[in-house]
C-alpha cells in the first residue's frame, strides 16, 4: 500500500533520523547505557526494519553489509539523543497531556488521508507499529519539542540590524531585479505621422505635461487624456522590472527622482509622460526578503545552539555505547 509510506517518512522526520538498524531479533542484549537507562538491541532492530528491509531490496550485495553498519550507529546515536532529551524533559517537569497527542493523531490521520481508526492501525501495522507505540513515539516528540522550546528556542533573538547587514551583505544574490511603479499617460500617434499629426500630439503633450505641473492629480489627468490601456486605473501600471519598458521609458523610469514627472518621452506608440511612484532596491530589506531573511538567520542560529544544547547533556551524562562487542 503506497500510502502507508508516508508513515515511514513521518517516522523518521519525527526521530529526526536519516537512518536504520537491522532486522530479525536473534539475541536480546544490550547496545547502549545511557545514565541509568539501557538500550537493547530489539529497540535497535525495532527501529531500523523499515530501512533495513530498504536497504536489502535496493543496495548491492558488495555494499549491503557495510550499509547496514553504518545506519545502525546513526540510528543508535539517535536514540541515545532522544533518550538524553527526555530524561532532561522529566528533570525539567515538561508535561504533555494526552489530549494533545490525541489531537496530533488526529491531524496525523487527516494528513495521510485516513478517515478511520481502522485504516489508521492497518497503516501503521505496514511499518511494524501498533497504535499504542506509535501514541507514544508522538508523546515522546511533543515532550521533546517542548523541552527544546524551553531550553532553546526562547533564547535565539534574531535582531534588526542583523537582518540589515545580511541583507545588504547578500544583495546581490537576494535582490530581485529593479523595478518601478509608474503612471502614465499615453498620446498615441497613427503608425506613420505626419507632420501635422506630430505637431498635434505634441501640443496635446505639452497641454497635459502643463496641468501635471501646476500641481493635477496624475491619476486624475491620466483618466481624462491618456489613450494608454491603463487609462481607466489612473494610467497606474503597476510594478515593471527592467526589460518589461520601452527602452525609451525604462531609461527615464529608471533615473527619475521619486514622485518627480518627467518630460515628454517619444516612442513608437506615442507620446508618454510618466510619474514614478516607487522603486525598489532600498538598503533597508523589503518587508517580504525581511521575513525571509529573519527565519534563515533564526533557523541558523537555532541550529547552532541546538547542537551546543545537544554537546552540553551529553557531556554530563554517562553513555556506554556497546554496540558490535
């Protein structure tokens, strides 16, 4: 069944795992001490099946073993971690009610498609679990996730001025092209004007270029005399990034001061006179790089204390690892 995959994937972004251990329990013994607590080697095996059976149907069988070995300890250094958290997570009195893990179930199930409670245990038996491992491998993540909250999380504060220098350290790989809202009023001229048709038009320019000047609402005007199709939106063409202009309008849209009317622009179409009304390529990071850069630089720096926090409990406790003796 296809669809129970995806509880496999959810196993393993819920470990935070990459990898398994073997398959078929032959001797019980233990493979880690983690202070007072043991690992066996049936948890191990437990754990890795779904991958370890992966890794026999699609590894060669000059690599197979050394494959085997190899996610067996990642998946080994995994659960001393975990173990380690939750121990601190009792040290720290972190609880979780068992509403909170029904409702994750919940939303874990409506997530995979699963209406009932039936496909729900059909599903999890396709990766060797019951329901009532797999209520506590989501408890233990919740406990978990808000130790680490406590713990960590709290304490990463990303600020202004980090953000700033990121952004303007990175901008030219973060910055989107150039771009300008304009408006913009169009007198157009026939495909071949003649001299009278250009003096006409030009007049007509001079007349609106005139009105804008002593102080008109560019919108206003724009709806009155521009033949251009954003005549009726106040002749508000909105955001253009180099390229999407006329090369004739783009050089002035692009060296115009802000809020400033330019003069009349000649171009194939017509007559133009255009307003800049904003531009991007400020030093200060638009609100949505903003964002983005705050969660890169906050996940950054999450990342590094989790592992300092991760360094600091295992140095403290005592960990025997006895796997492969």
């Amino acid at each position: 069944m296809r669809r129970h995959r995806t509880f496999l994937i959810l196993s393993l972004l819920l470990w935070g795992r990459t990898a398994a251990a073997g398959q078929g329990v032959l001797i019980d013994k233990v493979v880690a001490v983690v202070n007072d607590e043991v690992i066996t080697l049936s948890e191990l095996q437990k754990e890795g099946q779904p991958l370890i059976q992966r890794i026999r149907e699609e590894s060669s069988a000059d690599t197979r073993e050394s494959q085997m070995q190899i996610t067996q300890r990642q998946i080994l250094d995994a659960l001393v971690l975990r173990r380690l958290q939750l121990q601190e997570a009792r040290k720290e009195r972190v609880v979780v009610d068992q509403s909170e893990v029904t409702a994750t179930l919940e939303q874990i199930k409506k997530q995979n498609g699963l209406a009932s409670n039936a496909e729900f245990t059909e599903a999890l038996a396709q990766e060797n679990l019951t329901l009532e491992e797999f209520r506590t491998k989501v408890w233990e993540q919740l406990v978990v996730d808000r130790l680490l909250v406590r713990k960590v999380r709290t304490s990463v504060i990303v600020s202004e001025e980090e953000i700033v220098q990121y952004y303007q350290a990175h901008a030219h790989e973060i910055q989107e092209p150039p771009s300008v809202r304009i408006r913009h009023v169009l007198i157009r001229l026939p495909e071949s004007p003649s001299p009278e048709d250009l003096a006409q038009a030009r007049a007509r320019a001079a007349d609106v270029l005139e009105r804008l000047r002593d102080g008109g609402d560019f919108a206003q005007v724009a709806a009155e005399y521009s033949d251009g199709a954003a005549a009726p939106e106040g002749g508000d063409l909105g955001m253009m990034r180099k390229g999407e202009m006329d090369p004739a309008l783009e050089s002035v849209a692009f060296s115009l001061e802000l809020g400033s009317v330019s003069d009349i622009i000649q171009t194939a179409a017509g007559l133009n006179i255009i307003k800049v009304e904003e531009r991007t390529g400020s030093t200060v990071p638009p609100a949505g790089v903003r964002n983005q850069i705050r969660q890169f630089i906050f996940n950054q720096k999450l990342g590094q204390r989790m592992n300092a926090y991760f360094a600091e409990i295992k140095e403290k406790a005592y960990i025997d690892v006895r796997l492969g003796q």
